[in-house]
C-alpha cells in the first residue's frame, strides 16, 4: 500500500538534500561558530517494526543536554536551547538534517513522529499498527501540535501531562490518518507545513 508513499520520500529527499545544501552549509557554520562541536544532534528513535536507528537534526541545545533527567521533556524558553536553536527550532530548520534519514529508509516525510524507545514501549493493542509505518518529519498529530512546546510551558507538569494527554491523543490521530491514508493526503500535510497551516 505505502510502495508510492516510499518511492516519493526516496526522490523527494534526493531532490530536497540537492537543493538546500547551502542552508544546510550555512546553518552548520553558524552553529560551529556560535555553540561549537557537535553540529548535529544524534538520538535514538523507534522506527519501522520496532527498529532503532539514529535520526538526525542539527544541534539546537548545549551539549550533553540530554544527561539532565529532570528535563526529559522539551518546552518552550527551556534555558537548554541555544541562541541560534531558538531560530531553528522556531522555523523548524533544525529538521533539514533528517531528509537523510528519509533518504536511508529510516524515515518517510509524513507519518507518526518517531518516539525514543520509552514511548514506543507504551504501544499496546490496536495502538502498536503505528509502528507498521515509518515514522515521519511531520503528520497530522504534529500538525496539531506545532505550538506544543509553548503549550506545554504553561502547565504545571509538562512530563505528565504530555503522558495522560498529548501522548494518546497523538496516537488516535496516527491510527485514523493509516486508516485513511491516500498520495495526495501526505502532498497536502507536506504544503500545511511548509506554509504552516493548521491540518
């Protein structure tokens, strides 16, 4: 069913890496410069079937940012992200580096978003259909979710609350968006992002 869905991510990240290649140039010195080595920031995800693999973003907090465990999850003003990763965070740049995940099989352009193996682990039932998918930059759940970050700033208890709610939410939206699946409903996700529509 997906065999057209991965052959556009294939050429469409081709194309796509061709192109930006000096964005993605110029963001890599700009980082270098302004909060030094790494460039890019490497995390395990839960992919297709259950698979690990390494995705891919330019590095927009300090280094080791991941050793705080009391911040296991991201909002918005959180005085880990750097000056320039406010930028790239903000106009999600910090994405570009992940068209070679696309390009590798890792990834598709639109499905659920990849979640680090804790997430992942709490699939069960119905919900587990979702890793029948590669995980996408974007989808309809991000969609929804393009200001969660600031959303969550304004909660008592981010980790909780993106547990109890977000989190099941995102997988209801996942599941419907596998049930009715289509070329053209990924083309039409891809454009709301690009032009930051709502979905």
């Amino acid at each position: 069913m997906y065999y057209f869905k991965h052959i556009f991510d294939l050429i469409a990240s081709f194309i796509g890496l061709l192109f930006l290649s000096p964005l993605i140039i110029l963001i890599s010195f700009t980082i270098l410069l302004t909060s030094g080595l790494p460039v890019f920031y490497l995390q395990n995800r839960v992919g297709k079937n259950g698979i690990t693999f390494k995705i891919i973003k330019f590095r927009t907090m300090i280094h080791n940012a991941d050793t705080m465990l009391e911040k296991s999850i991201t909002v918005a003003n959180d005085d880990r992200i750097t000056i320039i990763g406010k930028f790239l965070r903000r106009w999600k740049l910090d994405e570009l580096p992940t068209l070679v995940n696309i390009l590798k099989g890792d990834m598709s352009f639109v499905g659920p978003r990849p979640d680090i193996p804790g997430y992942a682990d709490k699939l069960e039932g119905d919900s587990r259909r979702i890793l029948g998918m590669r995980p996408g930059i974007t989808g309809p759940a991000t969609l929804k979710y393009s200001n969660e970050e600031q959303f969550l700033a304004g909660v008592d208890n981010p980790k909780k609350y993106n547990d109890e709610v977000i989190f099941p939410d995102k997988v209801q939206i996942n599941l419907a968006y596998m049930d009715n699946w289509s070329l053209w409903m990924d083309i039409k996700i891809i454009f709301k992002t690009v032009f930051r529509k709502n979905y």
